[in-house]
C-alpha cells in the first residue's frame, strides 16, 4: 500500500496543474449546476440522512412557478442548455407533480436529473419522466438487502431500489449512477455489492463515507477507522484498474497520494464556483450536501443571479479556512480546507479526509 503522506512527484506536478485550472474556473465561476430542494418530504427515515427532511415536513414543498422565476433569470444571462438542474429532497418522487416540474425544466432548456432512493420509481413513473425530458438519475444502494434496509429503515427499501436500478438500465436514454454509503456494517460486502451491480448492467457507481455530523455523529457503526477508509481507497483504486465498471469515490475530501486515482478529478470543492442550489425555503446556497448556513440570499428577495456573481466570495475565497488543523497544513493548497458542507456553523472544519487516512 502506497504512503498517504508525502506526496510522490508525480502527485505534485498532477496537482499543481490542477490549481491552476481551479484558478481559472474561480474566476469564471460559471454556473453549471443547479440544485433544487424542491420537497423536505421523504417517504424513508435513513440512519446517515444529513438532511432536515421528516416525514411530514415543517416546509411545503417549493411551488414549481417559484423555481420557474429563478430559471428565468438564470437564462437571461447564461446558455440554459449548459446549466444541469437536478432536483433533489428529501425524496423528489414524493412530488405528485415532478413530470410536470420536469417538462417545464426541459422547456426552458436547461437539461434536468433527479437524486432518488429509488422507494416511488415503478415503470410507468420512470416513462412519464423520460417523457418529460428526465436526461440523469442518481439512486442510492447502501448495501446488500439486511444492511440497506438498516440504513433505510424500511424493509421493502432494497428491492425497490434495485427494481428502479433495473428501470434504469432499461431505458438507455438517462444516464445514471448508484451511489453507495460505506459504513462499518457494509464494508465488507463492498465485492458482493460490485458483482451485483455489475450482474444488474450499471455502468456508474459512487461510494461515498459519512462526515460526523447531525444524526451520524451519533451512530459509531456509521464512522469508518482509518483503516477501513484506506480498504475503501484501495478497492476503489483495483475497481478502477478491473474496468467491469467506473467506480468513484464522492467529491469531498482530498486524499494525499490517492488522488488522481480514486476519482476522475482531482480534490476540488466546486460549491460556489460552479455549484448552486436553490434550497425549500428560498435560501440561495451553493450545495444541497451543506447544511450549516452559507445561504447568500434568497430567491424571495433576490435575483438569483446577482447573488451568484456579487455574494459567493466566501465559497470562491477559502482563505478564511485556514484555521484549526488547516492553519498549519501543509496541503492547503491542494485542499482549501476541505469541502464546504464539512464547515459548521462556526467555520470550524469537522473532519480532514487525509488526517483519517493517515490514523
Ligand atoms: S488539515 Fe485542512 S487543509 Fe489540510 S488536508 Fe485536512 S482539511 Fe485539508
Ligand atoms: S460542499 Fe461538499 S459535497 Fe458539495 S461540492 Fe463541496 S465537497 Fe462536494
């Protein structure tokens, strides 16, 4: 196994270039995607959910005509065809009127996804949104039938999810991944899982680990030690090397000597700089996975696209993160002090990704 620390040449040239092109891409700040947390409402109840959702929610769901006045602005300045919508929750399929959000999306332009666990996505469903211009889906699997339903809290949740993983590979027009939580009970299903998706015709998949924040602060199953991290690392790395199936590791955290290797992109936290979201309440923020407030405006009472060119500084600024840990880290550069949603409240970091691999 590879050093985490320090970086080899090779890592260091690769991220050299990188910060320059993340220069660059900071300055443009182009919105690429945009997030809508279009319902709080969730018809599950995950042990590792980071978001406010319950299941009646204490939000009414945005009203489509609301996020519609938000595009609008956003297609005056900017080509809709290049801004990816994706609609996100709590759970997007609870809405009754998701086609109908979905074909006004499309009509204006913007291509448009969802992020689903899968429990509401029958058949017909699906064709109704493809009907309605669906071009991407993400669906999470959090392991084999026990330990999904564990995560999820609901017995039915695995064969539904896979029953939508199957819809998916069916219908070759929308492109999708499976996203999976790796957590202590999982771990060692991660080949089992692999030869199932790849068994079922998926041809993306994404594992990601859970921060320790809100709900899985609490729950130790959930927190992998650093060791577990670096077998993740390395399957990912040998999944990679196989090509059966192109397995990545999330956005967040930057990963010493695995970067390069476990992700398609070097570490870079693009909220703010490509990333917005329009969340339930109206609040402008840049990632729907951040949930202390970094919001920098709202769509009630602001152009949406003044306060992504005037208000965004703290995201396309770091430099304010250099505290705690990061004060003295000698992979600031690199890493900008990790990913937005690991901030609280305070700015305080809550977890470095390179300090767990190196434990
Ligand atoms: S200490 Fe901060 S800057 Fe250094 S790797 Fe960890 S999160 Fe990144
Ligand atoms: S805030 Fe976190 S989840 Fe969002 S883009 Fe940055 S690293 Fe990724």
């Amino acid at each position: 196994m590879e050093k985490i620390t320090p970086l080899t040449l090779r890592h260091r040239f690769g991220l050299e270039i990188a910060r320059k092109l993340r220069q660059e891409q900071i300055k443009e700040h182009p919105l690429r995607q945009l997030f809508w947390e279009c319902t709080l409402r969730c018809n599950l109840h995950c042990r590792h959910c980071g978001s406010d959702c319950k299941k009646e929610a204490g939000f009414a769901d945005m009203p489509l005509q609301d996020f519609l006045r938000v595009l609008d602005q956003v297609g005056e300045r900017t080509d809709p065809h290049k801004v990816f919508v994706i609609l996100t929750g709590g759970e997007p399929l609870v809405r009754e009127d998701l086609e109908v959000c979905g074909r006004a999306i499309y009509e204006r332009g913007f291509p448009w996804g969802m992020v689903t666990n899968g429990l509401y996505l029958t058949r017909d469903r699906l064709n109704r949104l493809r009907a309605a211009g669906l071009h991407t889906a993400t669906v999470s699997l959090d392991g084999l039938e026990a330990e999904h339903n564990w995560m999820r809290g609901r017995p039915e949740s695995f064969e539904r999810a896979l029953d939508a993983i199957r819809f998916l590979v069916e219908a070759t027009d929308v492109i999708f991944d499976v996203v999976t939580c790796v957590n202590r009970r999982n771990i060692a299903q991660l080949e089992a899982i692999k030869q199932l998706l790849i068994d079922t015709g998926v041809k993306r998949w994404r594992v990601f680990t859970i921060f320790p924040t809100g709900r899985a602060a609490k729950d130790p199953a959930l927190q992998l030690t650093g060791e577990e991290f670096r077998r993740v690392m390395e399957f990912i790395r040998t999944t990679r090397k196989e090509g059966h199936i192109q397995l990545s590791y999330g956005c967040e955290g930057f990963l010493g000597n695995y970067e390069g290797e476990v992700r398609d992109h070097l570490f870079f936290c693009q909220a703010g700089v490509v990333v917005g979201s329009v969340l339930i309440d109206g609040s402008i923020s840049a990632c729907p996975s951040i949930r202390a407030d970094y919001h920098q405006g709202n769509i009630y009472q602001d152009n949406f696209m003044d306060v992504w060119e005037q208000r965004f500084q703290p995201y396309r600024d770091r430099e304010w993160m250099r505290t705690g840990d990061c004060a003295t880290c000698k992979y600031f550069r690199y890493c900008l002090g990790n990913g937005m949603h690991l901030r609280d409240g305070e700015g305080k970091l809550m977890f470095c990704h390179l300090k767990r691999l190196e434990e």
